[in-house]
C-alpha cells in the first residue's frame, strides 16, 4: 500500500538519506490492483513531498509506460532524476516479437522523444540481449543500428542463454557461442563510445554530485543524470548532496579514469555555503575543511545569512589567534 511506502521513506529521510531508488519486477503496473485508480505517479507526486529526500530515482520502466500525460506529471517533480531506465532488450523488431515484447521499435522511440522533450539532459540506460534464437546477421545489424541512432548514455549487454522450461530454450536456430560474443562485444564498445561521448559533454561544467562512497582516496557519486563523478579531497562528503565544478577527465596520478569524470579543482565554496545556507544548518566541520574562512570573508557578494555565517566563523578566527598571540 502507498501508506507503507511513504512510510518507509520518511523514516529512512530522517536517518539522512538523501537519494531513493523506486524499483520493483514491473513497477508500471503499481496500482493496478488498486480500486481507487491510484497509480504509479499518485505515489511520486506523494514521495516527492517528504522533508529530507534531495533525489527520487527510478527503476527499471516498461517503455508503455512513457505516455504525455505521465511524462508532464513526472517532469514537475523536483527531486525526480533525470536518468531513466528504459527495457528494450532488442533493437529489430521480429527479435521483439519472439521475445514477446508488447512494443515495437517504433513506439519505443516516439517514447525517447517524449523524455527528451521535458528533460534535456535526460540520461537513458537499457539492458540488450544478443544472440537470442534465429536472431539473424540483418537483426543484429538493425538493433546496432537503432542503439546508435537512439543515443543511449549506457547498454548493459547480454548474452543470451537458454533456461530450461522457457519457449525459447527449445526454439530453433539457437546461435552459436562464438556469434553471441562477436555480437556482445560489439554492443560493449558502441556503449563504451556513447558513455565517454555524453562525458564530454559535461567537461569544464557546474554538477550538482550525492557523493555516496570512497575508493582509495577518491570520493565517488551521480550526478542527476547518473554520470559518475569522482573526487580526490581530504574533506568529508559522503552522503552530501555538493556542487562542483570544472569537471574533467584528467584523474593524474596514473589513475584509469574511463568512464568516470574527475573534480580536478576545489568545491564551488559558494555554492557549497548556498547550500547549507538553504539547509537552515550549521557550516559543519566538514565544510570547514574544504573552505577557507578568511578568504570568503573578503567577499560580500554572498546572501545575507551567508554573509553572516562568514562573519561568525572569522570573528571566532580571529579570537583564537589572539589567545595564541598571533595575528
């Protein structure tokens, strides 16, 4: 029930996550069973109310999903990503159909347009399947062909396998192993190329990044749009929702950095003080690390509450150096 879920999510809100992840095995169908014609995008618009949640990500979505009137919906939520999920599985149609897939080539890209069309920096992922039964060379090359033009940010490429009791596992013409990985490894590189080239977009550009865990000396998160962003500082952001900025891929230090981008500069200290500001919290320690007090006291151009936080933080500065005799 709706009640449940919004429960679970503001109890999880106030234990300090920031980013939830709406998923299920056909979440398109949510509310199906229900008697009062409550759906899928009743439960967003409720989720998107509660206090302490920054981000709403969605799983896996049917592509039938994708209608006008769920996409205008959708897109007035706030805290909803930018980065869907989309099931394709093929690219030809005729592969669709042995599948028994419910939508042709055709729909699935009215439905991209349709996402593009309220989100412009919309990231969109899918999972493929290659060498499923009496899939032909000419099949192949139309779902090559389709990913290409549809412009994916990331493919997760599958082989096909056979599981016993399923109709395609006793269909003819199954393909042979050395065609199936030929094909995946084809897929693999045009997804590779697409992710880099959608990376590139973003060099040199202001990111909004929920850092969520470390690797080495690297703090790693997503961006809305689920690029994944990694950043090399002594200060503590997990689980922080940081603007950054001058994004690039030049990691240094020998670091492999495909297909992440990097921060190679310091936080954006405006927009990292904007943003506790608008929180109504204390500058932590945290941000004390990052940020050099003295400096941004120079500056007036900041808000009023920040300005005055600013002011705070430098008087008491400047006490301590007194009391160490130091100016």
């Amino acid at each position: 029930m709706p009640e449940n879920i919004i429960e679970e999510i503001s109890h999880v809100a106030k234990e300090g996550i920031k980013e939830v992840v709406i998923t299920g095995i056909h979440i398109a169908s949510y509310g199906k069973d229900f008697k009062n014609n409550y759906k899928l995008i009743d439960l967003l618009e409720e989720v998107n109310k509660i206090d302490g949640i920054k981000r709403i990500r969605l799983g896996s979505l049917e592509p039938t999903l994708i209608t006008e009137e769920f996409v205008n919906r959708l897109s007035k939520l706030d805290k909803v990503c930018d980065h869907f999920h989309l099931s394709l599985q093929s690219g030809g149609n005729q592969t669709l159909e042995r599948m028994n897939r419910k939508y042709r080539v055709e729909e699935f890209e009215k439905e991209v347009e349709l996402l593009r069309k309220y989100y412009p920096n919309v990231a969109l992922t899918t999972d493929i399947i290659v060498g499923f039964p009496d899939e032909t060379e000419e099949e192949f090359t139309q779902t090559y062909e389709f990913l290409n033009k549809i412009d994916f940010y990331k493919m997760h490429i599958f082989k096909y396998s056979p599981r016993k009791g399923t109709k395609a596992a006793i269909m003819k013409n199954q393909i042979p192993g050395n065609i199936k990985e030929e094909r995946s490894r084809k897929l693999i590189e045009l997804s590779d190329k697409k992710q880099k080239e959608h990376n590139e977009k973003y060099i040199g550009k202001n990111l909004e990044v929920l850092f969520e865990e470390k690797e080495g000396e690297y703090y790693k998160g997503h961006t809305t749009n689920y690029i994944v962003v990694k950043k090399k500082t002594d200060g503590i952001l997990l689980f922080r929702v940081n603007s950054v900025r001058d994004v690039n891929h030049g990691a240094g230090e020998g670091t492999e950095i495909e297909p992440h981008l990097y921060i190679t500069e310091k936080l954006d200290t405006r927009s990292l003080l904007e943003y506790f500001a608008k929180e109504s919290s204390e500058i932590t320690k945290a941000a004390l690390e990052t940020i050099c007090v003295t400096e941004l006291a120079k500056n007036t151009n900041y808000p009023p509450k920040v300005q005055e936080k600013i002011v705070k933080l430098e008087k008491k500065r400047l006490e301590n150096c007194r009391k160490k005799e130091c100016s």
